[in-house]
C-alpha cells in the first residue's frame, strides 16, 4: 500500500484516555497505510490498549510498521496510585484530575528527548499538550495539533471565545444563539462550561491551550467534509484556521479483531456478542454506551434500565459500574431475551455495525458520533459534559438524525446530575426506533450519512484526499 510519504517521519502523543489515544491510533495507521513512518509516543500502562489494534496490520499490511515510543508517567510524583496513567483509572478524588495534568506537564522533557532522537518531521499532539507546542517551536518541527473534535464544535468554540469566560452569555437555564456560526442554533447557558471559572492546574492548561491556538501548523480533525461542509469552510475561512479532515478514522479498522480488540479487552467475547445479535431482527436493537469513562448514579442507571425495558424494543446496555444495587428488581430474568448487558468494555464498532442494531443511545462524545454516523444510525442524544452538548446540537439541529432525551445541564459529577424518567428515555428511543414518517426519513439521511462517511475515507474520496495533501504538504517542506 501507497509509497507516498515514505521517507516522512512522524510523531503521534495522545492524551491518555480512550476517547484520545483510540482516534490518533486511527490517525497513526491511517499515515502508516501511506508509507509514512509513524510512531506513537504514550507511557508503559498505555502501551497495551495501543498493541491489539496496530499487531495485524504490522505484520501484514505497512511498509513501515508503526513503531512505539514509551515514556514513564510520573505517577508517585504527583501522588497518584502506581500505574495510574490514564483518565479512566483515576481514584475519586477531588484533585485526581489536576494531579493528573500536573504529571502530564511534567513529560515535558521527556517528550523533548523523544523528539531530538527521532527528528520526526512532524508532530502530531494532543490539545491537551499545549507544551508540546513549544517544544516543538523550539526545535523547528511543524506541530499539528489534534483536539478530537467535530468542526461544528471546533467552530462553536472559536464563536464562545474559545475556552475563555463566557462573558457575554445569559444567566443559566436562559436560551442563547450561538453567534457567528453558519446556522442559527440555540441553547441554554447551563449547558455550556465557563472553562474562565475553573481552577488550579486545569485553568493552566486552559490558558497554555488559549496560548497555543493558532500558532501550531494546524489542525487534524477527525471528520469528513460532507457531513459538515458549512463548518469545515467557516473554521477554514472565518475562523482562518489549517484544518484537514481525515476521518472518519475508525473506518481504518477493516479486519474483525482489530474492531473489536480496539482499546481494551471487551467484557463479552466477540462471537457470544455478534450470536447474540444474529438472533434479531435487521434495525430492531438500540445500543446503549456512554463513552469510555462517563458512569450513572444507581437512580439514573435504574430509569435507563426501566426505560428500556418500557420500550418496545432490543438493547445492549453498556455498564461501567460496579454491583448491581441498580438493577430494577427481576430486571434481569425479565429482559433475558431482549437486552444484553455489557459490564465492562464492549467491542463498540462491530456492535454499531452489525445490521440488527437499528438506533444508538450515545452521550455525545465525538468519536461514539462519528462511530454511529459511520455505521448508518439514527441516534439519541444524551450529553454529559465537554464538548458533548455541541455535538447534540449538531446531530439533532443540523444533521437532523436525532433525538434528545432533554438533558439541560453541563455536569461531571453523576449524582449532580438531575435524574432523566424512564418515561422520556423510552419516548426517545421510540422516536428513533420508530416506523413513522419523521422516524423513516431520519432513518434515511443517517443512512446517507453513513454511506458519503465511507466513500469519504476511500480512494478519491474528500479525506482521503485532505491527508495526500497534507503528506505532499509535509513532504515538499522537508
Ligand atoms: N468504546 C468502546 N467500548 C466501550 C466504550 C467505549 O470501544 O465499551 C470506544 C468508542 O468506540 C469510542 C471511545 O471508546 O471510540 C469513546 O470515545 P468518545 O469520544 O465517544 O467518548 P469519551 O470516552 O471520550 O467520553
């Protein structure tokens, strides 16, 4: 497979939490199919999630198979449990995620040896790196900086003052416009974070990344320009950003194993999952995962259960709590042929895949988006916090394939979160699942969706193109 950037080095270093490495892992095999030499930068306990998903096709398929670098992270340092290296494994504390970006800051040097060593010519680092721009700067290697967002988010970003205060925005709960964009989309105050208010070592990197937007080579952005081509113009045009859209990067994963073996050890076996859904119906069971690292409390996760179970529908319900103090009484014997619980990791893209899945309770996290927009799906909308409220914006008022369950307030902490009935999740995921005319013609567009999300990727197609000009870019500046 392609030669084209075969004499080009480059460098990947993620963020280390799931919905951050899996993506520029993608990236990473993406560059590797074209011949670049790619090598991906992490710490020893995240080396493994990266392992499973890169074997087969370095072996198999690359000229240049893509190497890893590995970097300790200074767990003990920053008072961290040993081997605490990635945001699902942080303890429950109220500074865990500082102490978490304190370590981060100090691979600094570490990241800064790396990059003397291997001369890469480029660098491809995590928005939440925002020093790696410097050290970059420092040693004459072009940075493309990866946020892991959609350019409708990108762009709302940008319109809000980037991570800023938010000054000009109205008290909670009152509606707002979002200004400067191309459509004309509201909002409510409450569901946008003031990252201006934010304290201690987050509000630092919030003002290194303010610092560095804009002076980095680019941006990478994990999308593709038919699904939203008004945002790729605007944050090209109005915003005056480099952006190449190379996604979506999940469709780099072409073979079984690597679909399911991406990112963790899944909590069922592939065959016992994929049996399961041969058993139903083509478009008759809705999936339900909220990301890597988002959990419920036991009254929310106890509405989701009854939700579901109102419905008229199959599930797979992805779990990420420990102890069944959740479960409606008997919910399991009741549900045994109709829902499959997942407690753990489920392998996400073969799920979303397979053709009896019909719709996709998501909350919102760009890659589970993109994911269900690649594979076709209708999806319902439930944001937690990030950039999540953004994407729903854009699922269900510009793309039109969604539906919201109703969330109306930005919040990490689960038990801070007002509790959603069973009533409005099962109205919801009846309205996607649902046979009516709306139902059908959502239907459709995320098909169409799904299928321009594939061509795009193929060859010819616009992010298949956007990453040879890129390689050509970086290889006529060598
Ligand atoms: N994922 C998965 N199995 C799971 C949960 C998540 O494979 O059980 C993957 C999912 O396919 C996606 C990523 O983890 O690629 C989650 O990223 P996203 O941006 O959706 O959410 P985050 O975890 O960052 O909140």
């Amino acid at each position: 497979m392609g030669s084209e950037g075969s004499s080009l080095k480059i460098l990947f270093f993620p963020f280390m939490a799931q919905g951050h490495i899996l993506p520029m892992v993608d990236m990473a095999k993406l560059f590797a199919a074209r011949g670049v030499r790619a090598t991906i930068l992490t710490t020893p306990a995240n080396a493994r999630l990266v392992g499973p998903s890169i074997k087969r096709p370095n072996e198999f398929e690359y000229k240049y198979p893509i190497e890893l670098s590995l970097i300790p992270y200074p767990s003990a340092a920053v008072g961290l449990p040993e081997g605490c290296e990635n945001v699902s494994s942080l303890p429950p504390t109220e500074t865990s995620c500082d102490d978490f970006f304190v370590g981060c800051a100090m691979m600094r040097d570490a990241f800064d040896r790396v990059v003397r060593r291997l001369a890469p010519d480029c660098v491809v680092t995590d928005m939440f790196f925002p020093w790696t721009c410097d050290v970059a700067s420092e040693l004459g290697v072009p940075r493309l900086v990866f946020h892991g967002f959609s350019l409708f988010a990108l762009s709302v970003y940008a319109s809000l003052g980037c991570y800023k205060a938010l000054k000009t925005l109205p008290a909670d709960e009152e509606s707002f416009v979002i200004p400067g964009i191309p459509h004309r989309i509201t909002m409510l105050r409450s569901q946008v974070a003031d990252f201006g208010t934010s304290k201690g070592e987050m509000a630092k990197v919030v003002k290194q990344m303010n610092e560095a937007d804009g002076k980095d080579f680019g941006v990478l952005v994990n999308s593709f320009y038919e699904l939203e081509p008004d945002y790729v113009e605007h944050y090209r045009n109005v915003v005056g950003r480099r952006a190449w859209c190379i996604g979506p990067l999940s469709l780099c994963n072409s073979d079984i194993v690597e679909k399911s073996g991406r990112g963790n050890t899944t909590s069922v076996s592939q065959d016992g999952c994929l049996n399961w859904l041969d058993g139903k119906s083509a478009g008759s069971v809705v999936y339900v995962c909220f990301g890597s690292m988002s959990n419920f409390s036991n009254a929310q996760m106890h509405e989701i259960a009854s939700g579901l179970e109102a419905s008229n529908y199959s599930f797979i319900l992805v779990v990420r709590k420990d102890g069944d103090d959740w479960l409606p009484n008997g919910f399991e014997e009741r549900v045994k042929e109709k829902g499959l619980i997942i407690r753990g990791w489920a392998p996400q893209i073969l799920i979303l895949n397979h053709t009896a899945v019909g719709g996709f309770l998501t909350h919102c996290g760009w890659n589970s988006s993109l994911e269900g927009i690649s594979a076709g799906l209708p999806l319902i909308t439930w944001p937690l916090f990030a950039e999540q409220f953004y994407n729903e914006r854009l699922i269900v008022c510009v793309l039109k394939i969604g539906v919201s369950v109703g969330v109306t307030e930005y919040r990490v902490i689960p038990e801070e979160r007002l509790v959603v009935g069973a009533t409005e999740i099962e109205k919801a995921v009846s309205s996607v699942m649902g046979d009516d005319e709306e139902a059908e013609e959502r239907r459709e567009r995320a098909r169409e969706l799904g299928e321009a999300a594939k061509r795009a990727v193929d060859e010819g197609g616009s992010s298949y193109s956007d990453l040879d000009s890129l390689i050509q870019e970086l290889m006529a500046m060598k």
